[in-house]
C-alpha cells in the first residue's frame, strides 16, 4: 500500500494559488501568481528531488496537470530527478472535463474520485502516491481523511488573497510534526502526518 502524500507551496497567510508565474492561475482575479520564484533557493530545490526520489505514482488535478504535461514531458535528460520519474511513472488526473490524457502513463479519473484514489492507494506497492499542489482535489480527499503526509513548503511572504489549501468548514483535525528544516531563504518545509480529530480544552488561569 502506497502513502498519500502531498507537496505544495504557500504564503505566511496559507495562500497555495499560482506559486509558479502570474498566468498559471488567474481565478478570482488573482493577480500575484509567481510568488515562488524570488524565494526559492538551492535547498528547496533539494528537498523537492528527495521529495521526488520517494514517488511510485503521482495524482494530480486537472490545472497541475496541465501545467506539468505542458512542461515536463520535453525535459528528456534521464539523469533530471524530476522529469524522469514525472515522465515514467504512473500518472492520474481527477478531472470531469479532461476526456483524454496524452502525456504517456496518464489515467483520468472522472468520477467516484475519493473511492477511486482509496484503491489506487491499495494498489501501489510502496513508496509514495504524491499530490502536487492541486488545491481542490487535496481538499476534497481531506474531507475523506485520505491524505496521510502533508509537505507544507511556508515561503516568508504575505499576499492577503488568493486560493488556500485549509477551507473554511473543512474537518478539525490534529498533526503531528514529523520533520522541519528552514532553507537560506526562510523557507520554513514542515512535514506533519494527521493523527485523527483534533481535541479541545481549556488552558489553567492560574487563579
């Protein structure tokens, strides 16, 4: 059985929308994409290849997809360790209009998606099933608490609008942090795995 996991990018204020350039994602009027960019720095880089070194199957939602199929499958160097596991391995995309994938290895999951991604969990001999930022469809499989790792890559900036991964609504639930690094840049990578609802109390007044 694989782990689910997911990877993504976000702001100090929990803003995962158009990391990667000011077209990439326009919803809402979104006018900051490409936030990544100034901040990103060697060490982030290398902790995206380990993040990669550990992939045996990848799910995404159908705007990453697209941007990765827009991209990755020309990078044909065997030794990148991105493009050649992105390119080799099996692929799924939740998507309801995406009829048919062309980038090779790619499966389209149109329906049932929460069921669909619990089997192919079951079905992928270890390693990882990584999600790579595709906001909507990680908050979907949250709602089914399917998510078993989160790699939240903070970046010190605040952009006051745009898309986040938690919703409002969305289920209490408890972390714990299993690994934390903080980059030159102050990327701050935390890596925490869910450990069931979260639980309340009160905190002694001291009186």
């Amino acid at each position: 059985m694989a782990k689910l996991t997911l990877t993504t990018f976000l702001t100090l204020d929990g803003v995962m929308q158009a990391p990667g350039g000011p077209e990439e994602d326009l919803a809402g009027g979104f006018e900051y994409g490409g936030w990544v960019a100034p901040i990103m720095d060697e060490a982030m880089g290398q902790f995206m290849i380990e993040t990669f070194d550990r992939a045996a199957a990848f799910l995404l939602g159908r705007r990453t997809y697209d941007i990765f199929a827009g991209y990755w499958p020309a990078v044909t160097d065997p030794d990148d360790p991105i493009a050649s596991r992105l390119n080799a391995l099996p692929k799924y995309v939740a998507s309801t209009t995406l009829e048919k994938a062309d980038w090779e290895n790619t499966t389209v999951i149109s329906t049932g998606v929460a069921d669909e991604v619990a089997r192919i969990k079951e079905s992928v001999r270890g390693g990882e099933l990584q999600i790579h930022g595709s906001g909507a469809l990680a908050r979907s499989l949250m709602a089914h608490d399917l998510i078993d790792e989160y790699n939240l890559l903070v970046h010190p900036v605040v952009l006051g609008r745009g898309g986040r991964l938690f919703p409002d609504g969305g289920l209490p639930t408890a972390f714990e942090l299993t690994g934390s690094r903080t980059t030159p840049n102050g990327i701050a990578i935390q890596t925490y795995r869910p450990t069931g609802r979260a639980t309340f109390g009160s905190i002694p007044d001291g009186s």
